[in-house]
C-alpha cells in the first residue's frame, strides 16, 4: 500500500488490501493474542511478546489517516461499517487483554477479571465509541457513522440490560436500572436536538444549492 502510486495498483486491488488488512487485524485480536494471555499469565510466555503485537496499530492507523481518505474505499457505504467493526472489535480486545494482564496473577483471576471487564467496562467503551462514531457523522456529514454510533449503542444497551444485568446483585440491578432511565432520558433530549441539527444542515445545504442555481 506505501507503493500503491509507484506501482500504479489498481483501486480495486487496493480497496481488497485494506479489507483484508483489517479482517486480518481483527482474527489476530481475537484468535492469536487470546492465546497469548493465558501463556503469560502461567509465565510460558514473556509480556514482551505481548507488547510487541502493538506494532500492528502501526499500520492499522496509517491506512485509516493516510491511505483511506486519499483512495476509493470510502465511496462504498459498507466501508464505513467494515472500519468502524473493526476499530471497535480490535479496541475492546486490545483493552480486554490489557485490563487481564494488568489485574490477574493466574488463570482463576483472569477469568474473573474477563467477566468484570466485560459487564463494567465494555459498555462504556462501547458507548464513548458510539459518541465518537456519532460526532464525526456530524462533523465531516457521513450518514454512516451516524447509523453505527446509534447501532452501537442499541447493541450496549441490549447486552447490558439483556444480559450483565442478570449477572449483579439486587443492588447494582436496581442502580443499572435506574441508570438505564436516565440514559434513556438524556437520549431522547441528544435526539431531538440532533434532529434540530441534521435540519439545519439539510436546510442550509438547499439554500446553498438554490443560491448556485
């Protein structure tokens, strides 16, 4: 992909590398250094080698800030749904194994600390990516960042309350739902006033449009 001009690769060529780029990104997170967590943990493996699989972000986020914008990737809706799955897979695991490194000191723990990280933590990174997916759309106008930010965080709530919710405690169940109430709350009032925005926007863009006309 550095040499894609040099050697004048077709832009269908180069759109199948980023795809496979990332699905390759996304089978290492999920597959390989999963495998390599319990081998730390039980001191068959150095953390060295863990941390030597961050170089893979390397060319994870030149291709997102460097390649994408410059090619034809993007002009295919369900790009925009490849990337942002992707980003969001390899971050909740990259997290995940990072939170059981950090706080486990065996097996038993780790798998104690995967449970935790996943009803406490998950849904919160779930939901800052969802914010982000949601004020890029708005930003740079991509109706597809919108969607996944709004997906992403119907998803979260349907694990947290669907599932993670069953797994606390009488106490923490009923601060959840309480918790859901006034997210709901806050939903409804961020939704109505990103309806006011997206009007706007649509308005301005028809008076600039008659204004060229």
């Amino acid at each position: 992909m550095i040499f894609r001009k040099p050697l004048n690769i077709r832009s269908d060529i180069q759109n199948a590398l980023i795809y496979l780029l990332f699905i390759l990104a996304t089978l290492n997170l999920a597959g390989s250094v999963s495998s390599m967590v319990p081998a730390i943990l039980t001191k068959r493996l150095h953390i060295s080698y863990y941390l030597l699989h961050w170089l893979q972000w390397i060319p994870f986020i030149y291709i997102c800030f460097r390649i994408i914008p410059t090619s034809e990737f993007h002009k295919r809706p369900i790009s925009y749904w490849l990337i942002s799955l992707a980003l969001i897979i390899c971050i909740s695991y990259e997290l995940h194994h990072s939170y059981v490194l950090m706080v486990s000191h065996d097996i038993p723990h780790s798998y104690e600390a995967s449970g935790h990280f996943s009803i406490l933590y998950l849904p919160i990174i779930w939901t800052i990516l969802a914010s982000i997916f949601i004020y890029t759309g708005l930003k740079k106008d991509i109706l597809e960042f919108n969607k996944i930010g709004f997906a992403l965080i119907g998803l979260m709530v349907l694990k947290l309350y669907g599932y993670d919710v069953w797994q606390m405690d009488n106490i923490s169940r009923i601060s959840a739902f309480i918790v859901l109430g006034i997210i709901l709350l806050l939903s409804s009032f961020a939704f109505q006033r990103l309806k006011n925005i997206i009007r706007n926007m649509v308005d301005k863009k028809e008076k600039t449009e008659e204004n060229t006309d």
